[in-house]
C-alpha cells in the first residue's frame, strides 16, 4: 500500500501542559447531577489503554493535555497534530523526557499526549510536536481519505488488501444512530466526535462498553471527508478513541478520524488488540 509520505509536511507546534477545568455540576439524561472532575491536567491514574467507561469523571482525558495558550495559534496546533506524532518535554524538571501524541479533544481544544513519566511533569510545561500527517494520502486509494495520523504510525496498522477493499482492524464497529456530539464540525483534522451512551443496553449490545483509550473502531454510515460525521448509507469510517465516557446526553467516548470512505473501500475487521499502544510498542 503506497502513500506520500514523503511529500507530507513536518512542523514544530508548542503547546503546554493545560491546568484542569471542570464544570459543574454535571447533569446527566436522566436528571442526575454530579460533582465530578472533567478535562484537561496530567490525569495519573487514566491513560492510553484504559477502558473509556472506567473513571467516574466526565470528559476525562487520559494521560496528558496540552494546549498553546494563545487562542489564535490553538486551532493551528489541534489542525496539525497527528496521533502517534513526537512529542519532546522542552522546559522544567522534565526536560527531554519523550511520549507521543494519543489524540486530540474538541471544543476544549486539547491535544492529549502519552508520556512515559507522568509524575515527573507539571502543569506548565512546555512541549513540542514534530507534527506530521495532515496530507497523507493513500496513493492507490484516491476515494478514501486519510488524516489525523502521523504516517509511521498508519504503517504499522496492519491494513489488508482483499478484493480491492482496505481491511482495517477495529476492537468494534459503532453503529451511525450511536453517535452524539461533535456532529456537524466543520473540520474533521482538528476535533473528535462523540459515541452516544445514554441507552446502556444498546451500548452494551454493541460491546461499546468494552473500547479503551487508543482502540481502533470504525463508524458505520459515516463519511467525514469534508466535515464530522455526515451520514452516508454504505459509507465507513475510522476513528481513534481518544477521552473517556461522559455523562452529558449525547456524549460518550470521543473518536478522532483517521480514514474514511464514502464508497465503502474501507472493511472493518474485528480485531480484539488493535490499539495504538499495541503498534507504537508502549509497555
């Protein structure tokens, strides 16, 4: 499978470790109300590879979150990072230390980024990405559309030709009418949307309950080539789960995109271990 790699662009972007924000109380679809933790900080007890529905907290996102704090340059770093780019610790007692971008988050507008040592950083720090990956393209593959992937990452998804269709490997597969907030975005490379879990049940019957931060899953009857989650009947596409389960009505774990297909040249294969941790080698 033949990309540009070669020709896609590589940027430095800055950002910060991002001080927590929360929003309370939090009011679920049934009326309840809770006064729990949301996003952003250096969350120490929840990251890459955790289950989505673990924490009992809204919007929480794993590992770290970074933003630039100038809001003029903050789109243009949530545009550019790519899951799976390099991301080096340049200031305090951190200094050097290396990780990985694991997503991105918006509407609060976070990159989230795995780091090796969380305990040795602090809200402040600053970090820079070797952002690269918007602009990859499937050379073959012109109808499916790729994005939000750094392109040594997207390499070693183990992606299968049959038939003429790309086989991806996904841990699930999230139906179109199980899909919330973030619909609509007008920029599908530089936000994520949600998964829809106030109907438990169905949740539960898709096996929904089960994805972890950093699974693959695809997204039937979806096609975001030019916007976040239009529905198209036959269409495909795959995201990243990024941040954990939400409370909101309409929201849930939230997915980045990193290829779609209006024309179904995209298969979903089921695949219990496909999750970045797994194919960037974090122990």
């Amino acid at each position: 499978m033949k990309t540009n790699k070669d020709q896609v662009v590589q940027l430095s972007i800055l950002v910060e470790i991002a001080h927590p924000v929360v929003r309370m109380p939090v009011v679920d679809g049934n009326g309840n109300s809770f006064y729990i933790p949301g996003v952003g900080g250096i969350t120490y007890n929840f990251g890459l590879g955790d289950n989505a529905f673990k924490m009992h907290g809204d919007h929480i996102e794993p590992d770290v979150s970074a933003k630039n704090k100038d809001k003029d340059l903050n789109p243009t770093c949530m545009a550019l990072a790519c899951i799976g780019n390099e991301a080096a610790v340049i200031s305090g007692d951190a200094k050097g230390m290396k990780g990985y971008v694991i997503g991105k988050h918006g509407g609060i507008d976070h990159i989230l980024i795995w780091f090796p040592e969380k305990e040795k950083l602090a809200v402040g720090d600053k970090i820079q990405i070797k952002a690269w990956g918007q602009g990859l393209e499937i050379v073959n593959y012109p109808e499916v559309k790729v994005m939000n992937i750094d392109p040594d990452l997207f390499e070693k998804i183990p992606i299968k030709i049959k038939n003429s269709k790309l086989q991806v490997p996904v841990t699930a597969i999230v139906p179109a009418h199980l899909t919330g907030s973030g619909i609509g975005a007008g920029n599908p490379s530089a936000t994520d949307y949600d998964m829809n879990t106030l109907d438990k049940e169905e949740i539960k019957k898709f096996k929904l309950d089960k994805v972890r931060i950093g699974d693959l899953v695809a997204i039937s009857d979806h096609y975001n080539g030019y916007g976040a989650g239009g529905y198209k009947e036959g269409a495909v596409s795959i995201g990243v789960v990024v941040h954990s389960n939400c409370y909101k009505t309409g929201h849930g774990p939230g997915m980045v995109i990193i290829m779609t297909s209006k024309e179904g040249d995209i298969v979903p294969v089921l695949d219990k271990d496909s999750n970045i941790k797994n194919y960037l080698n974090i122990r």
